[in-house]
C-alpha cells in the first residue's frame, strides 16, 4: 500500500499538471468568473476541484469501499457539471444537485450501514452526509477556508491520504487564490469528510464541528428571513468574522485552528 504522505506530492503534480494544460494547451476547467455580490475576485480562476478526486485514486480504489469509490464519482461528476454551467451562468439548479447527491449521500453511507440489513441506521447516515457534503461546499467562500478545514477534519477522522490531498491545494487557494475548488472539489472533500465521521462518535463529531456550526446557522438565518436555503448569501461565520474585522488571509487559519482544537481535544 502507498503510504498517506505520498498523497501531498501526488496532489501538487496532479494540481500543477492539470492547471498548466488547462492555461497553455487547452482550456479544459470550467472558470469562475468576477461578478457583483458575493464574489470578490478580479479575472475568472480555474475551478480545479475535479484533480483532488483524481490524484487519490491510488488510495480510494485499493482501500475504499465499491460504495465509497461510486459516491466519490457522482459527487465529483455532479460538481464538475454544475461548475461548467455556472461558468455559462445556467446552474443546474437545486433540484437535480439534491438528486444526484441524494444518491451520492447513498451510496457512501451503504459502505458503512447496509441498507438491506441496517436501513434505519442507512437511512440516518445518508441524511448525515448529505448534510456534510453541502455544508462543506456552504464554507467554500474564502480563500484557503474548505481545504483548510477539510484537511484538519479529514486528518482527524483518520483519512490521512484524503487530508494530504486536501492540504495540496491549499497553496493553489491561499492566500492568493490561483484556483478554486469550485463545486467539484467541495462536493468530494464533504463527501469523504462526512462518509468518514461515521458512526458518530464523540471524536468525530468534534471533527466536524465547525461545518455543522456554519450549515445550522446559515440555513436556520435563511429560513427566518424567508429566503431558500440553497440560495448564497454572506451570512456565513466566515462572513461575520470578517464584517467583525478580521482580515481575510486570517480566517483560514483561524477556521483550521479552531477545527483542530475541537478535533484534536476531544480525543
């Protein structure tokens, strides 16, 4: 087996490679163009989640589930999807993302609980993953905050290769972001995340503190104010520290160092 530390090299080639065709040979990354609002970048960045996925399939199909592997897949092809119809300005809307992920969600908790044997433990776990897949991509709107956090959480709940490649892309992200995780990329980070913080223990609910914190908030905030909770807005804790003062290049680390704390200090 490949040792978990190989992932971090692994990720950085994938990341370097991926993003050096996408600009000089062919544009095959879905952009993320400037637009009024909630974005705040000047020129369109590279979406390039899709290659976290990518680089660890040499951990995911040697030592991952059959269910894992196929929740991975759809999780990943369903942001890569919505990420090249953003760039065109025609999301897919929150109908078939909840579908696809529904099955995604799944199929992840299937490796875990299985359905025919356990259905109401599947039934919970799907609802849990499902949940920390959206609120994992929910904390995909400052630079550096999702791979961050995903990579404590991760490392904490034991998928040391899937944290590797999470840390990979942190450079890529922050402080100057060069390319973006986009949909892709957060859908299969919450996808791993959530898939490993099963079955609920104490540890590894503490390693996931921060995105169930954020999701509970935002969504509880949006539905007060009447307003759907798929629809972005900046209301997230990543937002309100920020509105409070605190630089943005320092909510990263402040995210990731909270997250351990919680992680780390509950075992």
């Amino acid at each position: 087996m490949i040792a978990a530390a190989y992932a971090l090299p692994v990720a950085m080639v994938t990341l370097f490679a991926g993003d050096f065709v996408n600009r000089r040979v062919r544009g095959w990354l879905p952009d993320d163009p400037p637009r009024p609002g909630r974005k705040q970048h000047e020129r369109p960045i590279p979406l390039a989640g899709v290659l976290l996925p990518i680089a660890l399939l040499p951990w995911l199909v040697p030592t991952a589930s059959p269910w894992l592997l196929a929740a991975v897949v759809v999780a990943t092809t369903t942001g890569f999807v919505d990420d090249w119809h953003k760039e065109r300005h025609r999301e897919l809307g929150w109908r078939p993302k909840t579908v696809a992920l529904g099955v995604a969600a799944m199929l992840a908790a299937a490796a875990w609980f299985p359905p025919w044997q356990q259905p109401t433990a599947w039934l919970l776990a799907t609802a849990w993953v499902f949940v920390l897949t959206n609120a994992t991509n929910f904390l995909d709107n400052t630079d550096g905050v999702c791979a961050a956090l995903s990579a404590v959480s991760l490392w904490a709940l034991g998928a040391e290769a899937a944290a590797w490649s999470a840390l990979a892309f942190l450079p890529w992200n922050w402080p100057r972001p060069r390319l973006f995780l986009g949909d892709s990329g957060a859908y299969a980070l919450g996808l791993l995340v959530g898939a490993h913080s099963l079955p609920w223990a104490n540890h590894q609910l503490a390693a996931v503190a921060v995105q169930c914190a954020d999701f509970v908030q935002v969504v509880v905030a949006r539905l007060v104010l009447g307003v759907p909770p798929w629809v972005g807005d900046r209301r997230h804790l990543t937002h309100v520290v920020q509105n409070l003062g605190l630089p943005r290049i320092a909510v990263a680390p402040l995210f990731a160092a909270i997250a351990a704390a919680l992680a780390f200090g509950a075992r």
